[in-house]
C-alpha cells in the first residue's frame, strides 16, 4: 500500500497488517491492525512521525521514498517507545544518518536499550516549542498512555495533534482515514481503550485536560484510522470511558481487613490489629472473611480503601489462594502507593504473610513491614499486646497518609530526593538526581505542597542571583501572586542550571533536560524575566535600587539577593597561574575542558572532599592521571567513620586515583605555567593541572558595602530577611543563626520562604540535618548524622561483606538511631535517612532500616 496525502505537506506512510489476530500476546485483533507513521514536509526541513513494527519496515522504507529521501529526513519524532511503534528505528537511522531524534527524556533512555545504540537526539521538555521554519512542534508531556514516556505533538499550523496509541485501536483498512472508511470501528476502539487505556484513567483525563485549549481538526493516532472528522465524538467516548465513579466522600479512612482462619487463631489476630488501627486513628475497618465472602466484591473494597490489611495462616509452606488472590488481583500502576499491613498465625513454618508481603512490596505498597506473625494461639497477654501494636503502627501511618493535602487525577506525578531535597515530575524518578547524584533508590513519591494565599498586589521585585535559592523565591512569589513583576538577574550566560551536574557532565553526556532546571519557555509562561550576563555593581537600600556594570540603574519594591559562593583558592605562590582551576560555574568547567583537550595531563586536585573526589573519578575516567591531595588525615572525615574511611581508601586506589592524606600544599610550581606542587614535607608532585577544592566562602561583598548585617553570610530572620525588612537573602550567601548552608535543598527552601514572605504569606525557615551522597569509583556512598564522633557511649551494628565490598554501620545513642553509612550498597538510603532525621526509637529504626 501507497502513502497517502493527510492534509497539505502531512503524509502517512504507515503499514497496514490485516492477518494478525493476536496482538502483544494479551489483545485479539480480529480486524487486523495498522502501524501508523507520518511525515511532515516543511519549506526546508522533513520531519517523520513514529516508525512501524520492524518486521514491516522494507514496506514502510518504500512508502517513505515516495514522499522523501529518507536521507533528508532532519527529524523523528517518537511520541511513544513500544517496539511496535520504535522498532524499525535503528534500522531508519542508517538511512536518515542525519537525523535528531525528538522524544521525551525517559523515551530516549528506553530507545538506546531498544535499539543498542546511542540515539542521536534530544530530549524535549513539556510544552517546549520547536519552530521548523514557519511550522511549530508543541510537546506535551502526558505519562502512562500507556507507558511512562509518551508525549503529544500538536502542530498548530495544522490543527493536528500526533498521539501515537492514544485515540487509536487495532482496526486495519486501506482506506485509512475515518471519514473515508465504510466499516463502524467503535467495537474495535473501545476495546483497545479498556485494554491499554484502561488502567491508565486519571492519566487519560489530565492528557484530555491539555489537550482542550487546542483547536484539533486532525489526530494522527499510532493504531487504526486516521481521525479526520468527528474529533469530539471520539475525545468525548475517552472523556466518557475515563472519568473515575463518583466517589463517596468520607469524614474518616476507609481499611479493609481480609483474612483466612483454619482454627480461628488469624480472625482474632485480624480483630486485635483492627483494634490497634482504632486506638490512634478513628478509621472505618471492616473485617472480611475470605472463606465465605465474594473475592471480586472484596477485591473492589481494597482498591476503594485508603488501607488495608491481609491475614493469613501457612499450610504447607504457602499462604492461602483466598489471601494470595487478593494480592495478586492489585496492580502497581493503579493501586500502588496504598497503604498496606500483613499478618498471620502459624503452626511449624511461617512463610505465608512473608510471601503476601513480598508481593504488596514488589507491587509499590506502603507496607508495613515486617508482617506481624504469631506461633499458634494468639489468645495471649503477650501476644495480643503485639499484635495491637502492629495495628497501632498501622494506624500511625493511616495518619500520616489520611493528612496529606491530595488532588484527584492531576496526572502528574512528582518524585523527591530524599537525600537533596529536590523535586522533579515525571512518570519516574531521575536515574541518577542531577542535584546531588542520588541513585533512584533515594527518590519517593511526593505530594507538592497545595498554595493557597493570594495576594495579586503589583510589586517590583528583583532576583540578583540564579542559583536554587533566588529561582525557588521567584516561583513560590509567582504562585502567589499573579501580577508581580519579576526580574532575575545573574552574571551567568545560560538559563539557571543544575551546578552539581557539572562535574558528572566531564566524564558523561547529560541532556538539556537534566542540566537545565527548567526550560526557557517555563520563565515566559511565569513571566519571570531573565536578564543573563548582567553584573550588579553596588546596592542602595535607601533609595530601593541597584546598579549594572553597564550603568543602568534598577528599582525594585523588594530585593532577593542569591550571590551565592564563590571556591576558596588558598593565597599561595603559584595560585594566579593559568593552569589553576576552582569549578564552581559552568564558565570553570569551560575552562578545564580547554586545559584538558590535547591528551592525557597529570591532574592534582588539592581538597579530597565530595567535590574533589567526584573530579578525580570523572578525570581519571576520561584517561587522565589523577591525584588527590587531602590535608585530613583519612578521607571524607565527616562523611565516614574510623572503619569505613581504610574500606573506601582502598577502593580509590584500585581504581587507579593516587591519594595523598595530611598533606599541606605549600606553593603552586611552574614559570608562567604549572609543573606541580610543593608540599610541607617537602615533596615535589608533578602535575599539568590543579584543581583547587578547598571550600567555599559566601558572596557578601555587595550586602556589606550597602551596609547590611554581614558576618559568616549575609545575616538573616527566620523569614530569610535581611537587617533591611525589604531585602531577603538566601543560599550560600546567607547565614541563617550565624551558619551558612552551601548545599542545594536549603538553599530551595530559603528561596520558597523568602519568595512567600515577600507576597505576604507567613512562612519561617528551619535548619534540619542533610545526608551526604557520592557515585564515584564503581561504588555507591550515603552517609548521614552522627558517626560516634560526639561525647557520651554509643551503640552500633555493623554489616561488612569483604567479597562485594558492602559496608554497612549504624549509630544508635540514648536509645534512638544518630546516624549511619552505606557504602557499597545504597537502597536503605530512605530507611536510615528518616530514622536519623525523624529521631526514631531503636526497635522501629532497626525494623525500617532492617540490616
């Protein structure tokens, strides 16, 4: 079959496949199916749209030539990564050498393990706009239709939103497009609705939700007919088929407790924790007995509840079918993130709830682990106050859950670092958090707090900075006040970036979208006013002003300074020369890829802090001959305690980084150009480069000449005000109770305080305990709190598998856990964390954390 004219410059060069019958194993195609594919030609550019199964693609070639050269083909867009819609990519780009890949970020990783090569592209961001000549490519992001990388392509010009497998279904015709097609295919799409669209609903109502402003005469869908008249009947049958069944609103959580009893011992277990639920939360329980009541009827009670309990007893080393039914009827996508508990009485083994709760884990609950289990009779003093504290436990957490500010079908899902404290939406967590180099481990599941203070006063208020603290103080303003105007100025060129990316981009390739903090169409949607490259000169609070390098005198209402730091370089001999760097901006790092091109350089970077240390790993993965200089006596002091630090020494040095500890740099050799150092020992070390990572000292200049409070930092309330109530600071230069912060997640927080004060919202700012997070040398470190360094007897427990190199140490003091290191093996980062930072009693630090 031929390509077909879309509409003017819009072509579909898909395949039809009118034999299959049964499509991914899981969908009968009684109608067969087609693969759509679409190309846009432009005045210069040609743009294609989705690729077919492959074992069609010598089909889709010829249909491509017949509209284009596949070797002029500039763009592919891939709204969606299932091999039946990117499978014969791989094969297309040998003939579209030339060809930039446009997809969502999680597309383009899923598409380089489909395709086992690196993709040429780039990843677009939400509602970013690319102009190709005078037509637009608009992107939205709209997750889990039916995977967590799909994304819609609206191009304006045309009134025509390209889906992929959204609005489509498996219906093969010849005729392809709908007003030209004689057969009713509403079977057929809302059969594929229920089958991919289905489990997908609140995520179908928020793609419909963006997709309602845009006028829409055309839907270039992945599967079956091209719709071309009729759009809002069949968005409507979507709209119809999505909208969630009203639901009762509660004045109390709902929890269903589900169990099996062989001799009743589980049924008094299942009545004693529904207790314990009672006793700290008043909560609607119904208990349900599986040997006689409906499985579908309970079923459909535990995906409406807001928690839910499963009991059940082991017969041969298995749970029972009537509680193991019930778990495997949940689903992670649709049920994951309820709140769940598990429990059971047991004669001579005890596998059941372990094996129910191993399901709900694997499925995403919040469970509450680990199950509770009792031998036999449970009609005991003992045992029963046991089992009511694990009901207690439960109801807690109902609490804690029942709290939560929540929002029905947004949509979106958001995703925080525990660790840094960022927060980023997504279908999925970051692999890795650009801010602090966390691993997915470290992510949970967030609810963003609901704004509700308005006070639309127009203001002028400025942003001398752009770092997290003054871009953070500039959204939250912007959420609560629609008429402000906002300008931010920042002696940077580009857009504000994530600063800890720099240093993982010398060895790795980061797309915009993880380097980037926002894309630049965020700033003009909030009409935050950039102005890059501008230098602030001098500040006078008397006359609410500041002026530029370029003599440009600014007013404002209210001022946000942000200068954040600067890197400490030693006032040494030697420290002005060229070959001397300090990275603390992307101009720095600019800098160093210079100093590095032309060859392997002998490297010596003075400072073994996490800094330092991420440099070495990345420079010496690029082949250069690296070593550290560290003026402590053990490496990462404050991060590892006396039987980590030898562990973590030994797995530098096997990596090949030379380290050096308690050694003091005393002159920076070299006659116009760097040849090494000369330390106290004395002892001369050769090197082309040196990387100064010695701390960092707060901007405060600026604020001291206009006579603000300076002491550590730029002093501050706890409202982030400056001694002048009309200027706030935040970041690094802020010294909040005389301490400076200098890490990402502080600096965010200050900015929203200051940004909601400024608006007149009440807000205060709270120091809190931060872990410390390092990928580095093929191994993994998470440290937080209290490592035993302090006065009085600590306890401790300690994991170490010389084989893998695991290490493991938590401190316990006063009966509560202080602090803790993972090296090695990083996924109890979540556990350790909120056991320090939530000052948790020993037993329930030990069953989170469970070494």
């Amino acid at each position: 079959m031929s390509a077909l004219k879309v509409k003017e410059n819009l072509y579909w060069v898909g395949v039809q496949d009118h034999d299959i019958r049964v499509f991914d194993i899981v969908m009968f195609t009684e109608y067969g199916t087609s693969y759509n594919s679409f190309i846009l030609k432009t005045e210069n550019h040609t743009v294609l749209f989705e690729t077919v199964k492959l074992k069609f693609f010598d089909r889709f070639l010829e249909n491509i030539k017949e509209v284009c050269d596949p070797a002029t083909i500039d763009y592919i867009v891939i709204d969606h990564t299932e091999p039946d819609h990117a499978g014969s990519l791989e094969k297309l780009l040998d003939y579209a050498p030339n060809a930039k890949v446009l997809a969502s970020n999680v597309a383009l990783s899923y598409l380089r393990d489909i395709c086992n090569r690196e993709i040429p592209g780039k990843a677009v961001a939400d509602d970013e706009v690319i102009a190709i000549d005078d037509i637009h490519l608009q992107f939205l992001s709209v997750p889990f239709l039916h995977w967590p990388d799909s994304i819609y392509t609206y191009i304006p010009e045309l009134k025509t939103l390209v889906t992929c497998d959204s609005f489509g279904c498996h219906y093969a015709d010849d005729k392809v497009f709908n007003d030209q097609i004689d057969g009713d295919f509403t079977p057929a799409y809302q059969y594929y609705f229920n089958c991919i669209m289905g489990p997908f609903k609140p995520y179908v109502q928020y793609a419909l939700e963006r997709i309602k402003p845009l006028a829409i005469e055309t839907i270039c869908c992945g599967h079956g007919p091209v719709l071309r008249k009729d759009i809002p009947h069949y968005i409507g049958l979507y709209d119809q088929w999505s909208k969630p069944a009203k639901k009762e609103k509660r004045s109390k959580p709902k929890v269903v407790t589900a169990f099996v009893s062989a001799y009743g011992y589980s049924e008094r277990l299942a009545r004693e924790i529904s207790a314990g639920v009672r006793d700290v939360i008043d909560a609607d329980v119904s208990l349900r007995d599986m040997v006689t009541e409906d499985h579908d009827k309970v079923l459909a009670e535990i995906k409406e509840a807001d928690g839910f309990l499963l009991g059940t007893c082991t017969i041969n080393g298995d749970a029972l079918p009537p509680i193991m039914n019930l778990a495997m009827g949940l689903n992670g996508i649709t049920e994951g993130g309820k709140l769940a508990g598990v429990f059971g009485s047991y004669g001579w083994s005890g596998e059941g709830p372990d094996m129910v709760m191993g399901r709900l884990s694997l499925l995403r609950m919040k469970t509450v682990e680990p199950a509770f289990k009792t031998v036999f009779n449970p009609e005991n003093k003992d045992k029963l106050a046991k089992a009511r504290k694990y009901g207690q436990k439960f109801g807690k957490k109902l609490q804690e859950e029942w709290v939560k500010l929540k929002t029905d079908a947004t949509g979106k899902t958001y995703w925080k670092c525990t660790v840094c404290g960022e927060v980023f939406e997504g279908a999925m967590p970051p692999q890795n958090c650009p801010v602090c180099g966390a691993g997915q481990e470290a992510f949970i599941e967030y609810t963003p707090e609901v704004v509700t203070f308005r006070d639309d006063r127009e203001m002028r208020v400025a942003i001398i900075g752009s770092g997290a603290g003054g871009l953070a103080a500039a959204e939250a303003l912007r959420k609560r006040n629609d008429k402000a105007q906002i300008d931010l100025y920042t002696r940077e060129e580009l857009l504000p970036y994530y600063r800890p990316v720099l240093t993982r981009a010398l060895a790795d390739k980061v797309e915009d979208t993880e380097y980037f903090i926002h894309p630049e169409h965020f700033y003009e949607k909030n009409r935050i006013n950039l102005h890059l490259g501008v230098t602030v000169e001098s500040l006078s609070p008397r006359d609410k002003s500041f002026r530029l390098a370029d003599g440009k005198t600014v007013k404002y209402d209210k001022l946000v300074l942000a200068t954040g730091a600067s890197c400490f370089i030693p006032p040494i001999q030697g420290a002005n020369l060229t070959e001397v760097v300090a990275l603390r901006e992307k101009t720095d790092f600019d800098r160093l890829n210079g100093l590095l091109a032309g060859g392997p350089k002998k490297v010596a970077i003075v400072g073994g802090g996490l800094l330092g240390l991420e440099t070495a790993d990345a420079l010496h993965r690029l082949g250069h001959n690296v070593t550290v200089l560290e003026a402590c006596p053990s490496v990462l002091p404050r991060q590892l305690d006396p039987d980590g630090s030898p562990l973590f020494t030994k797995i530098i040095q096997k990596s090949g980084v030379e380290i050096h500890y308690g050694v003091y740099v005393e002159e920076i050799l070299g006659e116009g150009k760097v040849t090494g150092l000369k330390t106290r020992a004395p002892q001369e070390i050769p090197a082309d480069i040196v990387i100064v990572s010695a701390g960092i000292r707060p901007n405060v200049e600026l604020a001291k000449a206009a006579g603000l409070h300076v002491d550590r930092g730029i002093e501050v309330n706890e409202r982030m005000q400056t001694s002048d109530s009309g200027i706030y600071a935040v970041g690094d230069c802020a010294a909040v109770n005389g301490r400076c912060g200098g890490l990402w997640e502080p600096a965010s927080l200050q900015g929203n305080v200051a940004g909601a004060n400024i608006a007149g919202d009440d807000k205060t700012y709270a120091c809190k305990l931060y872990g410390a997070t390092l990928a580095a040398f093929g191994t993994s470190l998470f440290s937080i709190g209290d490592l035993g360094a302090g006065d009085g007897k600590y306890e401790q427990i300690m994991e170490y598998n010389e084989l893998s190199g695991k290490y493991r140490k938590i401190y316990f003091k006063d009966g509560k856990v202080v602090g803790g290191v993972l090296l090695g093996d990083v996924k109890l980062t979540n556990p350790l964390l909120l056991s320090v930072t939530r000052g948790l009693d020993t037993e329930t630090a030990l069953e989170m954390i469970k070494l």
